[in-house]
C-alpha cells in the first residue's frame, strides 16, 4: 500500500516466500560483499538462466538464488557439467563458495544489466557535479519535521510513560522531600554573619551536588530505550 502511494521501499530479506518475493520490483543479490544482481525482479530468473543455471519447476525463486551461492543445488552441478564457465579452471572444492560468488560476481560485471545500471549512475554523478559548490548547510541533516514539533512529541510521549508507571516519579518526589527536610533541618536558624555565609556556601554546594547526582537517574531513560530505537 505504501508503495502504490508514490514511496520508494528499500527491503533486506533473507530467503522470502514467493508471495513476498513476487511483489519486488527491483532485486539486487549479496553474497560476500559483491554484487551478483542488480535489476527487475522478473528477469532475474531469466538472467541466471542465460549464464546456465536453470531454475527448477515449482522451486521458490530465492531458495534457487541461495542454492546457486551455496553452490550446493541440482542447477548448480548441472551447470557445472554442461556450462562450466571458462573462468573456473581455477576452483577448488574446498572453496566453492567464494569461488562460485567470484564468477558470478564477474558474470554480472560483463552483463548488460550492469552496463545499465552503471550508465544511470554516471547520469547521477554528473547531474552532481554542478552541485558540488554548495554551502554546508546543504550538507546538513534535515529532518521532515521542525524542531518544536519533535520536542513535542517526545515530550508527550515521555509523558505518557511517567503516567503509565509513576512508581518511578513517587520515589523520586519522595528522596526529594526527604533530603529536602535533612538539608533545612541542617542549615536552619543559620545568623547573618561570616560563618553563616560559609555555612550557606556549604548548603548550596551540598544541594547543586545532589541534583547533579539525581539527574544520572535520567540515563536509565536511555538505556531502557536503546533496544526500542535499535
């Protein structure tokens, strides 16, 4: 649905059901950090097929890819039987899988698909290289929102979470009160002379240091919600 709204959706999947795989509409296949695909996801079948490895009837597409980088499918021996590609004289059984990677990483790199692929980007390069004179403000972050309008949502939703769990802030209201009674019971009746005003020096000491302390309570904050945000 959100693709029929005009949005672009970028989506790493591992080995889809063909439900899922059949909604793409531009595949791009990894394996060891190098490209072994990149285009529409109707013609990837096809493709594999014009560099020899045939996909089996009734077998779900992306299985079929990660059997071919395994090197462990019935496509894969037979195109090691029928269609050894010439650049594999070199290959070992005990490094298949780099090995298999490696040529159909080179396969790629001599396909039409990427010559495509590297045109449109060189379009894109260029149509950058007028822009390069840029202040740094185009380089900053920009977000779609506005500063105040993050702050508020933040806000209300840290709100929320006191609210649903005020075990929390009645603890720490109470800790507040009771230091609060300690530190006037203290420095009460304290004279206006010089002694009083080292014993105020004390006092407020005393208090910005136990607010500073209190406030590393807020760090469990984040620490709560760092799983949430990852």
């Amino acid at each position: 649905r959100l693709s029929r709204r005009g949005r672009t959706i970028i989506f790493s999947i591992h080995q889809p059901r063909y439900s899922i795989f059949k909604l793409f509409d531009s595949l791009t296949l990894l394996a060891l950090g190098k490209v072994l695909y990149h285009g529409p996801a109707k013609q990837a079948l096809e493709y594999f097929s014009s560099i020899g490895y045939e996909c089996e009837p009734f077998n779900n597409p992306a299985d079929f890819f990660l059997d071919i980088i395994n090197g462990d499918s019935t496509a894969v021996a037979a195109s090691k039987e029928d269609h050894r590609p010439v650049d594999t004289g070199k290959v070992t059984e005990d490094n298949m899988d780099s090995s298999v990677v490696d040529v159909l990483h080179q396969k790629y790199l001599s396909s039409s698909l990427y010559q495509s692929t590297k045109e449109a980007l060189r379009k894109v390069e260029l149509g950058r290289g007028s822009r390069q004179r840029l202040s740094k403000q185009g380089h900053e972050i920009t977000y779609a929102n506005g500063f105040l309008t993050q702050l508020y949502w933040v806000s209300k939703r840290s709100l929320k979470n006191l609210i649903r769990s005020p075990q929390a802030s009645i603890a720490q209201i109470a800790v507040t009160i009771i230091l609060a009674l300690v530190v006037g019971a203290i420095f009460f009746g304290v004279k206006l002379d010089r002694s009083g005003i080292q014993n105020r020096v004390g006092s407020l000491f005393f208090v910005t240091t136990n607010q500073c302390f209190s406030s590393v309570s807020a760090i469990e904050l984040f620490i709560r919600d760092k799983k949430l945000f990852v």
